[in-house]
C-alpha cells in the first residue's frame, strides 16, 4: 500500500458522564482509511490554536454533528435552536477552513461541514428547512441506524461533483434540520434536491479539491459507487498534496 495521507478531523465537544469529551463518530475515520487511502487525526476544539496543525496534515474533513453553527456566527438575530451549539466547535473549524483555503489544502465538507463552509465564507443558513414553505423535512427522523441513513430522495449534480461521481442524477441519505439560504460569495451549487434545498457546493478557484455536500456519504461508503468515487476524489487530492509539501 501506497503512503498514507493525514487528513484532520475537527472534534465535537461532548459532556459524558460529567466530563468534557472531545470526540466525533467513528464512520468518517473509517471512511478515510477505506476509500481516500488516508489516516484520520482528530483534531480538539480549542480555537484558533488549531490551526498551528495545518503544518502537519495532508487534508481536512469537515464533519456532521448533530450540533448547528451559532446564529450569531452568521449575523442572525434569533436562534430557533439553542439547545442544539458548539461555541467551541464553532470557533475552531470556521478559522481552520479559511485558514485550508489559502493554504490549498484539500477539504472536503460534510452536512454540518457544508453548512460551516458556508458560514466561514460569509453565507448564511435557514435553521429549520422543514419550515420554509415548499421544502420537504430533510430530517432523519426515528428508528436504527440503519433506518436513519436510509436513501431518502434524488439530488441533481453539475460541474465538476458530477464528473467526479460520474452521473447527473443520484440517490441520498437525508439527516439535517439546517441549510444554506444565503450561498457565501465564491461558492459555486453543485447539487440539489427536488425541493431546491442546495446539496453540494464547491470552492471556485480553490487550488485542490474544495468540496461539500449535504448527505452523508461516509455512511457504508464502500457500498455505494458515488459515495466511493468521493472519498477517492479526496483521497487523491490529499496525496499530491502530501508529495507536494
């Protein structure tokens, strides 16, 4: 087997039998290894300070959580879910994209990961699109996992995501509550479901690979040709980042 990339994930904060955790669920890491050739690193949400790791990795993955990005990171003036914030998250992953950004390193953003790419480039979110009149309840809703990560409904691809993937139309699983109203300056659709709801988004002009995508393609990655040929995307993109630094 060919050298291993390092590819960063940024940590939740979590409070587990009284203690402050710091964690994120296995299915990314093991995403990495099996279909991007790649080493998962968590990375802690402590700030800014984060960003002195970027010297050392070969990529970053933005992930999901069932958190959501502060209102007030977007300039918001009311919250429809305070129950349901990181702070620390937020402030650590936000500087790390733009920080990715200009480095060139290659990113790859995921449900929560999209809605923070968004954010961090100065777009805005709707924070229950099953509210907003003529679009459907992205949730998961109950039941196993299994059933959670079930196909859900069609998304529509473009650009360079449909190359990529290989097909213009593609089944996906459906987990979020929050999504993108306002698209940030410099981001390109990629994606999207029958209702509009944006699903993907790319990074134009980015210098690597600058991807996100709404659905949660880490789930049973190796199952599914689409959700493979994005992690191998990934993976490929990190590797010549890896021989070039």
């Amino acid at each position: 087997m060919s050298q291993m990339s390092v590819v960063g994930i940024p940590a939740c904060t979590k409070l587990m039998d009284n203690y402050i955790q710091h964690a994120t669920p296995a299915r990314y890491g093991a995403a990495l290894m099996s279909a991007s050739n790649a080493i998962p690193v968590l990375i802690p949400p402590e700030g800014h300070e984060m960003l002195a790791l970027l010297d050392r990795l070969d990529g970053l993955m933005f992930n999901g959580s069932p958190s959501n990005v502060a209102p007030m990171r977007y300039g918001a003036d009311f919250d429809a879910t305070p129950d349901f914030h990181d702070p620390e998250r937020d402030a650590t992953t936000l500087p790390l994209i733009r920080a990715a950004l200009e480095r060139g390193m290659p990113i790859i953003c995921i449900c929560r990961g999209l809605q923070e790419l968004n954010v961090a480039l100065g777009g805005t979110l709707y924070q229950e699109v099953h509210k907003v009149p003529g679009r459907m309840d992205h949730r998961a809703g109950e039941g196993t996992r299994e059933q959670l990560f079930a196909i859900k409904h069609s998304v529509t691809l473009s650009g360079q995501l449909a190359d990529i993937i290989g097909a213009t139309e593609i089944r996906v699983n459906s987990l979020h509550g929050q999504g993108i109203d306002q698209l940030a300056p410099g981001l390109v659709v990629e994606a999207t479901a029958p209702d509009g709801t944006i699903e993907a988004v790319r990074v134009a002009g980015a210098k690597s690979f600058a991807m996100a995508v709404q659905w949660h393609p880490e789930w049973e990655v190796t199952h599914f040709e689409d959700r493979k040929r994005l992690f191998n995307a990934f993976g490929a993109a990190c590797a010549t980042y890896r021989q070039a630094r």
